[in-house]
C-alpha cells in the first residue's frame, strides 16, 4: 500500500472513531430499572414509561446536569435524565455505572440521599470555622464565592447580607457514575473511570453540563475549587484517599492536594449553619473527626474538646505523661487503659495528649493504643454485566412495582423491538448523523488530496 493511500486509511479509521464515540460519555444499567418520560411531573409506579434491562447502554442528556434531587415513589432519590433511542427518560441516578470500569465504590462510599440522618462530608476548612464560632472565618476560606454573593445582593433594590438565603449542604455527593464537590458552590462531573490501588481511588471525570456552561462566566471567577478553576478542558483526573474521617483529594498525583474534606453527622452540619445564620453555635455536642492516626488539620483548643471529650487513644502500660516536649521533663505516672485525646505531634515519637480531666502533656506513641474505628471504603468489583439485549415495547399498562426492590421486575410485554449496534453502540438517529458527517469529512479529504496529487 503506498504512502498515500496507507495515510488516507489510517485517517478514515480515525475520523469513523471519533464521530462513532464523539464526545459522549455512555453508561450502563445496573439493575433492571424504572423509567418516566421527561415530562412526567410525577414519579411514582403508576407513571412508568417503561422498564430498561440490566446492562443496557445509555447517553446522559447533555443538556441537563448529571442529576437532581427528586422524589420517587415519595421517597427522596437523585434522579437523572438519559437518553435512549431519541426518548429523554428519567431515572434513579443510582442504577447508573461507568461503562468502562472495572470496580466499584463500596456501599459505605456512596451517599444514600434517601437517608435523612447519614453522615456527610464537608469542606475540612469547616472545622476552623466551627469550633471559632464566628462567621467572619468562611472569610477565611471563601472570600471569592462571598464576593460574588454580595455582588448579586448590590444588584437587588434592597440590600441584603449575603449569608440571608445561604444554606450549606454536604460537600461531597458520591455515585458510581457522579461526583459532587465544591463548599458553598458545589459542582458536578461525570465518572468515565474508576481505579482502586491499595487504598487509592484514580477516578477520571468529565464536567457536566451546568459546569460546562458556567466554568467561564467572569463573575464566577474565582468561586470554583481551585482545582476545578485551573483546568484547561473538561476531562481531568482525581485521586480519592481515605484517611480515618478525612478524604484527602489530589490532582493527578499525590503531590498537588486539591481539597480535604471530613466526615461528619447532620448535627456538625446543623452548628456550621448556626454559625453562618446567627454568628454561634453550640459545640457541647459536637463530635471531631480526626485522621486514622487521631491527628486533625484544624487543632481544637482543649476547652472546646473538654467539651464532649473522645478519646483517640489509651494507654497499653504504665506511660510517663510529660509536662513538655522533652524526654527530661518533669512527669506524671499514668495507669493503663487511661483515655487520651491527641492535640498535636511531638518530638521523637512523642505526642501532645489531651486527658478527660483536662490536663495537657506528652507521651511516647509506642505506649499507645488507637481506639478509633473508621467505614471500610474499598472498592468492590464491577459486576458482569449482560451485552444490551431486545428491549420492551412501550406501554401504559403496568402493575405496581416496588421501585427499590432489588429482585428483577417481571413485566408482562407486547413482542420485543430489537436495538440496532455498531461495534456494541446502539445505533440513534444522533449515531448515524455523526457517521454520514465522518464519511462526507473523509470525502473531502480525499478530493483534496487528489487535487493536490494531480498538481504534482
């Protein structure tokens, strides 16, 4: 084959992958799932438009972000609208998975959003802010994002504070096929991957389309997570490592964090908003995270720990509890299985410990045992899933289903309407636009190349 013709090949093969995947991401169904028409108001087993099956391939509308809070079968649900053969179906966000991925998010990593009382993460920035009591410290952490707010509010005939209609929600929202993030502005990606090395999340993300729309607004710069802000397309990579109640976030690597966040209970969320609305809050019943080692980014004075003191460790012997840093400081015997806090790092294997009965000191960490517990948050195999199989004709007739049932929905149906694939893509009205583009392109190409060949 010459040069010529070896080059127009290789290009014609380009040109059909990229216009056969273009820029979508695909996802596949988990489960045997319920689906509503996109104009349905309700959402509920009365309305389904029709069951899609286990492992059958969807596009996310590209017009919509990747989900929203909805109700379903009143009974609160993250909700996503899909397209699939030219119909915009709604479904349950959950039932969706990355269609090349190997493994999973464990359960205990997900957020279970129809759980009112779960544990959430937030910013861990937040834990400063809580435990000063004043809402002048979000200054601190979100000055731009407040900037913006008080742009909007001078805008307004009347002027109001720019906290008045301000509510913090959780920080991090975690799907399988989404991810959440931001402190008071929060925004939303696609996953088109997941990894899980020794404890490490590698997770590749696609912004969605509000953050497609808005990541260049001028008035919004500023009041994305750094991260986010810096990004010169809208593909990049995350590394997720857990670490006791934090996760810590990189970029690409383990060098550039981009963000640390902490898992907390609804009451630390419900103080964060005291704080916010009415300048205080009551920390008597709150609980700090810490690190799998007990330490924390944001130290707490001891009189705010007293408070509602948990011990992070216990003694395994007799331990010299020192008054300072030092191996000759002047010490106190303190018997084994004494509860202690830990405040700090010390010297030489030394730690700065907090007692129930309020004292401050410093013992050798060899003669202490942790007492924290922490979620396992390990990956789980990906399951097989069936290639995309004849799918159901619409209809308006079916009975009550329990739409978190996880067993499969036995549907009495009219004959199945077989689903046209392209190297395993289901072939839409868009599909086949995108190739008669990529062959009229391929055309062209070779006119030109032709034309030229001739002129030589």
């Amino acid at each position: 084959m010459g040069k010529k013709k070896k080059f127009l090949f290789i290009y014609f093969i380009a040109i059909c992958a990229h216009f056969l995947a273009g820029d979508e991401l695909a996802f596949k169904i988990l489960n045997d799932t319920p689906t509503w028409m996109y104009s349905d108001i309700e959402m509920n087993e009365h309305t389904v438009y029709r069951v899609l099956k286990k492992g059958t391939i969807v596009i996310p509308s590209k017009n919509l972000p990747s989900f929203f809070e909805s109700s379903i079968n009143e009974e609160r649900a993250l909700v996503s609208v899909v397209d699939y053969e030219d119909s915009s179906l709604m479904m349950m966000h959950k039932e969706l998975i990355p269609i090349s991925t190997d493994v999973l998010f464990k359960n205990t990593f997900i957020t279970n959003i129809s759980n009112a009382n779960r544990d959430i993460w937030v910013m861990s920035y937040y834990q400063d802010v809580l435990q000063s009591n004043k809402r002048n410290s979000f200054q601190k952490y979100e000055y731009n994002y407040i900037g913006y707010l008080e742009s909007l509010a001078k805008r307004e005939d009347v002027y109001f504070p720019w906290y008045q209609d301000l509510r913090l929600k959780e920080s991090l929202v975690i799907n399988q096929a989404s991810i959440r993030i931001g402190g008071m502005s929060r925004w939303t990606f696609w996953i088109e991957n997941i990894i899980y090395d020794n404890g490490r999340y590698f997770v590749r993300l696609y912004g969605d389309s509000t953050y497609q729309k808005r990541i260049n607004e001028i008035d919004r710069k500023g009041t994305f997570l750094s991260f986010i802000e810096n990004q010169n397309n809208n593909f990049f990579n995350l590394k997720l490592i857990p670490d006791g109640d934090y996760l810590d976030i990189y970029l690409n690597n383990e060098t550039e964090k981009a963000a640390s966040l902490i898992k907390v209970n609804q009451n630390y969320l419900a103080e964060l908003n005291n704080v916010l609305k009415n300048d205080t809050a009551d920390l008597s019943h709150i609980t700090w995270p810490t690190r799998a080692d007990g330490s924390m980014d944001y130290p707490i004075p001891s009189d705010v720990l007293l408070q509602n003191y948990n011990p992070t460790h216990k003694t395994i012997e007799e331990t010299s509890f020192l008054s300072s840093d030092s191996p000759s400081a002047e010490s106190q015997l303190l018997p084994v299985n004494t509860d202690l806090r830990w405040i700090g790092k010390g010297r030489d294997g030394r730690i700065k410990v907090l007692a129930s009965d309020g004292r401050e000191g410093w013992v050798h960490g060899d003669e202490l045992e942790l007492v924290l517990t922490f979620p396992d948050y390990s990956a789980i195999p990906a399951p097989e899933l069936p290639e995309p199989a004849a799918e159901v004709e619409t209809s308006t007739s079916y009975p009550p289903i329990d739409l978190f049932d996880a067993e499969p929905i036995e549907m009495v149906q009219p004959e199945p309407k077989g689903q046209a694939e392209l190297f395993g893509v289901p072939v839409t009205q868009k599909l086949v636009l995108r190739v008669l583009a990529g062959g009229g392109l391929f055309a062209v190409v070779v006119f030109l190349v032709s034309k030229l060949g001739k002129k030589k």
